[in-house]
C-alpha cells in the first residue's frame, strides 16, 4: 500500500511538475515599475533621515502622483545577523529600525523596497542572502517589504538560476506579494530563462550620469552602450517580465537635452523607471522631464511592447512603439553633438513589428495626428498630421518625441486590438 502511494505520488510529480514549484507574484508588475532607488545618487549614504526626506518629497514633488510608488533602499543598510541569523539594519544608520522606516513610507501611500544579495556578501561588502534566503524573505514581509532588488556579487560557484528561483519560492512563500527585481547584470542571459522567476531583470553592467562613450570596456555604462545593449532583447519583454537597463541618472550631472534623451529611450524601451537622483533637490528642467506624464503614459502603455530601432541615418536613429488603441509613439533622437534638420516623410515608415506586436504603422492607408510629447506649451503640441511631411530640428543628443493617433483604425486592419478600458 505504501509503495502504491509513494508511486503515485512520483508519477503526478512527474507528471505535473509545475506543481512542486513556487510561482512568483504575478500582477505587481503588469506594467514596468516606477519609484526611486538610493543607490546612484547617494549609494553608501543611505540613512533613515533620507528615506524620510525623500518619501516626504516624493509625494509634495507630485511624483506618487504621477505614478513612482516604489521607494527603494539599495545596498548598505545591513547590520549583523542576529544570534537567529535573522539580518538587522546598521543601528546609527537607521536609529528606529526598519520596520518603522517601512511604516513611514506606506503611511505616504508609498511602497516600501529592500536590497540583498544571492552571493555571500553584497556589492558592498555587507550581508548576503546566501543559505538564508527563506529567513531574509520572512523578515522582509515581516517589515512590510513591497520589493526586492536581488544582487549578483559573491556569487562564485553559485548556480544563477537555482539561486534566483530559490529567493523567488521564498518571496512567495513568505506569503506577501514582493516584486522581484532581478540584478544579474545580464551575465547569464536571465531574458531566456527568467520569465518565470523574475518581475524584471537586469540586461547590462551598472550604469552611470554619462550619455555616450566611446569605451566600452568599463563597468560604468554609459546611456548609449546600455542602448545597444537593451535594444535587442524586446522579444523577451513582456506584463510581469521586463528587461532592466538600469536605473534612472536624470537629473545627476547629464546636460538637460541628454537628460530628456536618456528619459525618453527608458521610455521607449518599457524600461523600470526607478529615478536615481536627489528628489530633495531638484531643478525645474529636472522636475519637467521626469514628471511628464504624456511621456510617462508612454512606458506605462498597457500593451506592454519593448519599442523597436527601426533604422538609423547617420547620427539619427528613428524609434517605434506600438500603444493600445492603434496609437504609435515615435522618437527620433540624435546621438551627435550637432543639432540635425530631418525630414520626415511618413510613408517611407510604414513597417509591420513582426518580432513581436505584428501591429503595422499604416501611413500610407490612414493618416494620424501628430502630439509633440515634450512641447511646453499646449497649444503648440499639435504638430499637424501624417498626411503631408514635416520637417524637424533635433538638438544635439537630444530626441524628438511624437504620439501618433490613426484617424481610421479599420484602415490598419486593427479590429482585435487590445483597446483601453480608461
Ligand atoms: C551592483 C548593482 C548596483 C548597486 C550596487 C550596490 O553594482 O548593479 O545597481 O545595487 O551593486 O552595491
């Protein structure tokens, strides 16, 4: 009878082997996510009173509002292990503890995030997570972590995949929804195997506030080589799984122009918009890009589609992204210090995204109004429609960001599409 059981039991397990794995949190990440993250701007600075200060400012700044939930705290605020080996935070950093932090934050109707490690010893040197990742996972919904962003270093001999799916069955099991931000660096191509583990996941090394360079060979990556880093991994992207080119660098030293630039590109990309800077101390030009919310509505799209290059001219590379209800976003941007006179001749653009939406930019059968996303002035944000050509100026390192509405959508054959319920 015994051994009857027992063989049952093998053959439904292997039968059914989904149902002896963990499943991470789905519907946390339906659409990229949107907060803010210590580490660029202050990285071992991190203290209690900035959490505070910039949970404070995150909502009078207005960008809950517009949609950054998310308040994360990256590497350094570890303590010892306890005589448990449950993690604590370094007291003089943050003199009330965690769960009191964490409390502060929701109670701006923000969500709380938290950084650790797969290897032994964060990037920094503090705590890992390795042979403690149920009881890290348990503490962490025990001080009302919303996020975890899960780091790479120290991770010699360490299996990625087997240590990536064991914190994501910890996560769940701890039995509070916790987005899972995967932090690989791209080393093991997580895009292929990581759908079902990870909310996003990090395709390249770590970025830093330079737009363009011509080395490649540092760890610092400039928003450029990100680009091309990210550019063609749109396939894996998806609601619930998004390719992470890293985190935010406007407003920490970028001109203004390569500032909008880099917004934009995360924005056609459906990239995590987690900004990196000082949200205490932020100039207008900073406020104007990162609290756009046309350009926002762009990354934030319900179709869910990583943008596309679809071709380059000289300095100039032109950039689709397919949107609900038929609607395109299209953004030229200027890789070249000069600014760059182009014409847009619309019927040259039709093209069908067969890699992944098969939607079709139908020029040449319907036209579109043209919405400039980053003219201040509303009156002059109409640009005209598709109909005719136009010609535009685009600053040095710098873009041109248009939203474009089919006046006909059954001219495109679009009848099925997924349409808005707003
Ligand atoms: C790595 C990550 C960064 C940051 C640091 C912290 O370099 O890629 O984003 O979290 O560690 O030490």
């Amino acid at each position: 009878m015994i051994k009857r059981t027992f063989a049952i039991i093998l053959a439904t397990t292997l039968a059914f082997p989904a149902i002896i794995l963990a499943q991470k949190w789905e519907g946390v990440a339906d659409t990229p996510q949107m907060g803010w993250n210590s580490w660029n701007k202050f990285a071992h600075r991190l203290n209690e009173q900035l959490v505070r200060e910039t949970a404070d400012a995150m909502v009078s700044e207005g960008l809950l509002d517009a949609g950054y939930v998310y308040l994360n705290m990256d590497d350094c605020w570890h303590g010892e292990r306890d005589e448990n080996g449950f993690i604590t935070c370094n007291a003089e950093k943050f003199p009330s503890g965690i769960k009191a932090v964490s409390d502060y934050v929701h109670s701006k109707g923000l969500k709380f995030g938290i950084y650790s490690d797969a290897g032994r010893k964060t990037c920094a040197g503090y705590e890992g997570s390795f042979g403690h990742e149920y009881q890290d996972a348990l503490q962490y919904a025990r001080w009302g972590v919303d996020y975890l962003k899960y780091d790479w270093c120290s991770s010699e001999n360490i299996n990625p995949q087997g240590a990536y799916a064991l914190m994501r069955d910890a996560l769940r099991a701890s039995g509070r929804p916790i987005f899972f931000s995967m932090c690989e660096w791209g080393s093991n191509k997580p895009w292929l195997w990581a759908s079902e583990v990870g909310n996003s996941w990090r395709t390249t090394g770590d970025i830093c506030a330079v737009f363009d360079s011509v080395s490649n060979r540092s760890w610092m990556n400039s928003v450029m080589t990100i680009v091309e880093q990210n550019v063609n991994l749109r396939k894996y992207a998806g609601p619930g799984h998004w390719n992470d080119p890293d985190m935010l660098e406007v407003g920490n030293g970028m001109t203004t122009n390569e500032d909008r630039a880099h917004f934009t590109l995360w924005c056609m990309m459906a990239a995590p918009l987690i900004l990196g800077n000082d949200i205490c101390n932020m100039t207008q030009d900073t406020r104007d890009i990162i609290l756009n919310k046309e350009v926002i509505a762009i990354d934030q799209d319900r179709l869910g589609v990583q943008g596309l290059r679809l071709r380059s001219e000289g300095a100039l590379q032109l950039w689709f992204k397919p949107l609900e209800n038929g609607d395109w976003a299209f953004c030229l941007l200027n890789r070249d210090r000069n600014p760059v006179d182009y014409t847009i001749d619309w019927e040259t653009l039709c093209f069908t995204d067969t890699e992944v939406s098969n939607l079709s930019t139908c020029f040449d059968r319907t036209t579109y109004s043209i919405r400039d996303l980053w003219e201040k002035d509303s009156r002059k944000a109409n640009k005209g429609t598709t109909e005719k050509s136009l010609t535009v100026n685009v600053p040095g390192r710098d873009v041109i960001l248009y939203r474009l509405s089919p006046k006909d959508l059954s001219a495109c054959g679009i009848g099925a599409l997924p349409v808005s319920s707003k």
